[in-house]
C-alpha cells in the first residue's frame, strides 16, 4: 500500500471504522513513509488554518530548507500535492462542511513550558492536548470569574471539536454582537454551522456581512461557497 490519503483523511474527520482505526495504528507504529505523509498532512491543514497561501509558501521552503533525503523529500512533495486537490475538493463540497471546523489554534493565550500553573495556562494546555471536555470545564471556571469573550470564543472552539454544536453556535451568536479579537471567526463558524444545519439561507446572510464589513478571515472559502449559494 502506497496511497495514503484516503485513510489519513478519514482519521482527521473521525469516520474510521473499527479495521481501518487497526490498519491506521500498525501503519503509523511500523510504516517510515505512512508517518511522512501524516505529517504532511498535518503541516498542510496548520498551513490552512492560519493562512492559506501564505502558510503553505512557508511550509515548502521549510521543508526545502530542512535537506531532507531526496527519496523522503520527494514523498512529501507527493503527499502535499495530493492533499492540496483533496483539500480543495473539500472546501467545494456541500457535503464536508465539518472539516471547516478542524480546531483553531491557540494564539490568544501561547503557552510556556514551565512551572507556571494559571488556570488560564491549564484551560489552554487542555485544549491544546484536544482534551476538550476539560478543556471547556477549566474556561467555564474562568468564565466564573471574568466574562472575556475571548475565553468565550475558545470555550465555543472546545465545544465545536466536542461536537456540541448547539452549546456553541449559542455562544457564538452572542459574541456577533460585541467587538472584540475574533469576531471574524465567530462569523465564519456560525456560517459553517448553519450549512452543517442545510439553514443554507442563514449561511449566506452570515457571509454577505462577512463580506459587508470587510472581515479578513477565510476570503476565498467564504467566496467559493457564497458562489455556490446564490
């Protein structure tokens, strides 16, 4: 076996079944080429998640950068172009709205390996482990105390990657109403929450603000799909 691809992407969208979760774990356990082309693959969606283009630019030369064997380079350079169509497929398909909500990282609260045990610092190692149900407990008890819509927001993330999706689109409709550091992307996981829905309506007024005021996150998806609806 020398294509990867299909089994990788149903690992990340969680719809392995009990053979397949088998053949995956011997895979990655044994198999030098099956972890080259997992981490590619993991590098590809950080590259996605944060800034398309961009990011995927800086992820090859980061990779050119590294000297890598030829044979494992060339791998790679395989992996990503494979996942690069897939990917694209993806954000074209009505039918995989859910993998627009891979987790959003972490980049209101960095985390320094140390000694310090905030509450703030053990909420966000939580969540950056995807340990979110206690992930959501330790921002509920934040919450408690300080109502930041920042805290707010990754407390919806959690509850997004825990599939509870109504708990988060609750909150996320309430961030749409206040200023503050992710507002964009409170927009655009309500819209991806109203297509899960097939509230296809809801999702485009969502994107027509998007768009109205000139928020900055996820543009080409936002527009591919905003094409699809009208």
């Amino acid at each position: 076996m020398n294509n990867y691809e299909e089994i990788i992407q149903k690992h990340f969208k969680n719809e392995l079944n009990s053979e397949e979760q088998k053949l995956f774990n011997s895979l990655k356990e044994t198999n030098e080429e099956f972890l080259v082309a997992l981490k590619a693959h993991e590098d590809l969606m950080i590259a996605f998640q944060v800034n398309e283009d961009k990011e995927i630019s800086n992820l090859i030369k980061d990779i050119e950068g590294k000297k890598k064997p030829k044979s494992v380079f060339l791998k790679i350079a395989a992996a990503l172009a494979v996942f690069i169509t897939g990917y694209y497929f993806l954000f074209l398909s009505s039918e995989n709205y859910e993998y627009y909500l891979e987790e959003y990282p972490n980049v209101h609260h960095p985390i320094t390996r140390g000694n310090s045990k905030s509450k703030l610092d053990e909420a966000f190692n939580a969540y950056e482990s995807k340990s979110y149900k206690n992930a959501i407990v330790k921002f509920d008890a934040i919450l408690s105390e300080e109502k930041s819509p920042e805290i707010q927001f990754y407390k919806a993330m959690a509850l997004l990657n825990d599939k509870q999706y109504h708990k988060a689109e609750n909150i996320l409709q309430n961030l749409t109403q206040i200023s503050f550091e992710f507002k964009d992307e409170t927009f655009w996981y309500l819209t991806i929450l109203s297509l899960i829905k097939e509230d296809e309506t809801n999702a485009k007024k969502l994107l027509i603000t998007m768009n109205k005021e000139n928020m900055e996150f996820k543009q080409e998806e936002r527009q591919s799909i905003l094409k699809k609806l009208n």
